[in-house]
C-alpha cells in the first residue's frame, strides 16, 4: 500500500522560512501572496496489505517520528 | 566520575567535550556509538553538539530513535544526570526527557557568537558551582535554538524553576539584541523535573580553559564534582 503524508506547522507556530519564501514570490512578480507556510510531504511504501493495519502503522510513524507533535499536525491518504 | 559521551553519525562535538570532562573531572570517558545496546555505568551521560544525521527530517528527531537512546532514557529515568548540549538539547527535547523543541533561529541566520546567560538555578548536577544569578559568557553556533513551547509547559517551567539559562546582555539584563535566537522568554537551557537533566544551546565545553578565550563554562563540569 502507498501511504501519502503531509505534515505542517500548527497555526499560531512561527514560519520564518515560510516568510522568506512569501518575499521571494513576491520578487519574482507574483503578487497577491497573503500568505506562505512550509510543510513536509512524505511519500511511503508499505508491505502490509490491510488498510486497517496499514492506518496503525502510519499513526505510529508519524506520532513516532515524522512529526513532531509539539509544533507539527499531519494527515494522510493511504492507497492501494 | 565515571563520563560516557554518546556519538551519533554527524556528532563533531563529541571530541572536545570528552577532552574538557578529562581535564577536569580526570579520568576517562566512554565515547560510546549510538549503535551500541548499552551505555557503560556512568556518573553522567553527556549528549554533544553537532549535526546529527545531519538535521535531516528535524534536528535531533532521527538520533532519538537511535538503538542506544534506550539505554539513555531508561538510565536518566533511574536518575543518572544528563546533559545535552545544542544538538544534545534537540535530541532530549525529541525524545521528550525535556519539553519543548528547538525551531529555526528567528533571524533565520546560523549564529556563531559568544553569548552571555544568566544563571538561574544552581540546584542541578550541572550549575552548582555557579552561584545563582551570575552572568556568564559561551559561544553558541547553531541554526536551531529557537526554543518554544505552549503556553502551559512556559507557566510550568517558570513557576518549577526548571529554566536553568537565560539570555542576557553583559550586564544581565534581558533584551532583544542579547536573545540570538527568538527563543521563548530567552530560554537559554532548562532541566527536567528531577533537575538531573539539562539541555541547553551554548557549548560550555568551548571555554573551559584559558587558552580557549574564557573559563565561563568550567563550572558546568565542575558543578559534577560539587554534586551532592
């Protein structure tokens, strides 16, 4: 199965590089970026066949290890 | 004393913390891989500065999981002291032995600057021989110091006396431009709740001796030998 996670910055986190990115857009003449914060994309192959186990694993990854749940949220799609 | 010093791949701190606990604790230190199952009996564990799996996913995270981090956990929750330094304080901040996490500097810059601290507890293995309230001088160089965290662990820390260091300017005061980081109430260092834990940004092990440029951070070894 093909675990897609996304993990970001929980609001009220400060973003400093999300701020570099929103000056840099700027500079590149797109305008009307209210806006940027950074997030983390993982992108996970797993042996196990059952969604129900496959979801354990993946709650256990990311609790664990891929985010950090101080400042961190994720969420995830798991496929065939 | 009996030191051990824990080597993750990207540690490059570990050499001269081992040299500055052998010039004045005496005696030898288990420099031990993070591989291994066990720690050897130690007096105290030091985690060192550098770059652990080289920061990759977040600063510390990876090193946290490491095989002998087991043995860390297990022998700080028995009570061994503990003492992680930069990049040492991210892996106790990941591994939960201390709240909180170390985010990117504010200023987004990496800092390579001496700093002053106050001392603000002297009840840890780690600060007896200071006296409390004293202003000291050490060098900070990392990317990540900005500590943070809620609102509720902030009272708990400040109403426990759990933080330990404090930015300050030369004169002890608390300002903007003494905070190099954007850390939360200019943490500099905190301990944990048994206070035999402590995790702090600047490397004492850079001005233990003369010829380094300053003595400020002998104490933090010293304190060891003070312990009661």
């Amino acid at each position: 199965m093909k675990a897609l996670i996304k993990v970001t910055l929980k609001n009220g986190v400060l973003d400093p590089q999300g701020k570099a990115i929103e000056g840099a857009l700027a500079g590149l003449g797109v305008g009307g970026v209210e806006s940027v914060r950074q997030g983390k994309l993982f992108e996970i192959a797993l042996a196990e066949t059952d969604a129900g186990k496959a979801k354990e694993q993946v709650e256990r990854m990311c609790r664990g290890l891929l985010a950090n749940m101080v400042i961190e949220n994720y969420s995830y799609e798991i496929s065939e | 004393m009996r030191a051990s010093v824990i080597v993750f791949p990207g540690s490059n701190c570990d050499r001269d913390i081992k040299v500055a606990l052998e010039a004045v604790l005496g005696g030898k230190v288990n420099m031990v891989w993070h591989g291994e199952a066990e720690v050897p009996a130690s007096d105290v564990i030091v985690l060192p500065g550098g770059f652990s799996y080289g920061d990759y996913l977040r600063c510390g995270a990876m090193a946290a999981q490491a095989p002998i981090m087991r043995d860390v956990i297990a022998k700080a929750k028995a009570g061994t002291p503990v003492l992680g330094i930069c990049n040492g304080f991210q892996v106790l901040t990941e591994t939960q032995l201390l709240p909180g996490v170390l985010m990117r500097n504010a200023s987004l810059k990496f800092v390579c600057r001496d700093v002053h601290l106050k001392v603000e507890q002297t009840d840890t293995p780690f600060s007896r021989a200071y006296t409390k309230g004293q202003v000291v001088r050490m060098p900070i160089a990392h990317h990540d110091g900005n500590y943070f965290t809620d609102a509720d662990t902030l009272a708990r820390l400040e109403g426990e006396g759990r933080v330990v260091f404090r930015y300050v300017d030369a004169k002890g005061e608390r300002t903007a431009a003494a905070n190099p980081n954007g850390a939360l109430a200019d943490i500099a260092g905190i301990c944990s709740e048994n206070r035999r834990i402590v995790g702090l940004m600047p490397h004492p092990e850079r001005l233990y001796e003369p010829m380094l440029g300053g003595i400020d951070g002998r104490g933090m070894i010293e304190s060891l030998l003070a312990a009661a």
